[in-house]
C-alpha cells in the first residue's frame, strides 16, 4: 500500500532531478523492506512464476516503484517527457 510519505519521498527525488532510472532504483530500494520475499515468492508461484524469494521481493518492489510512479503522475508531482532518446522526468 503506498502511503503518504511514499508520495512526500517521491517529491523530494524529483526535485533533486533524477533520471526516471534512479528514480525507480531509489523507489525499489525502498519498498524492498516492505515486501516479504517468501509472501511474494507464493503469490508469483499461484500465477506461474517460479522463482526465488529474492527475486520475487525484487520483482515486486519494481511492480511498487511503478505504481508510485504512476500514481505522481496521477497526482502531478512529474510528468515524463521524451528528451533526446531517453524518457526524462519533470516536476509539474
């Protein structure tokens, strides 16, 4: 579930203008102590994913970086614009 202060986090790495890459590094590293790896492996495994706690904890810590993403742009804290080749990330 994101919180508030997910979205007061959010705000503060895009106004230090990170890439949309460090973005979602940052957000993932930061859900990752939210996600149990064994929960997250069992809920991969019931739609056919087999694969570690490890990587299943990483894969749904991205899943959650993304949603976070989304919904700042849902909310206006930034917007993705295309700049030369590379999606870039601007504060509204």
């Amino acid at each position: 579930m994101l919180k508030q202060e997910d979205f007061t986090f959010l705000s503060t790495l895009v106004e230090r203008g990170l890439s949309l890459l460090d973005l979602i590094n940052e957000l993932k590293i930061r859900f990752m102590d939210r996600v149990d790896g064994e929960v997250a492996s069992e809920a991969f495994t019931a739609i056919g994913l087999n694969m570690s706690s490890d990587l299943a904890r990483e894969r749904l810590a991205y899943i959650l970086a993304g949603w976070l993403l989304e919904a700042g742009k849902y909310w206006r804290i930034l917007t993705f614009k295309r700049g030369s080749g590379f999606k870039e990330v601007y504060i509204v």
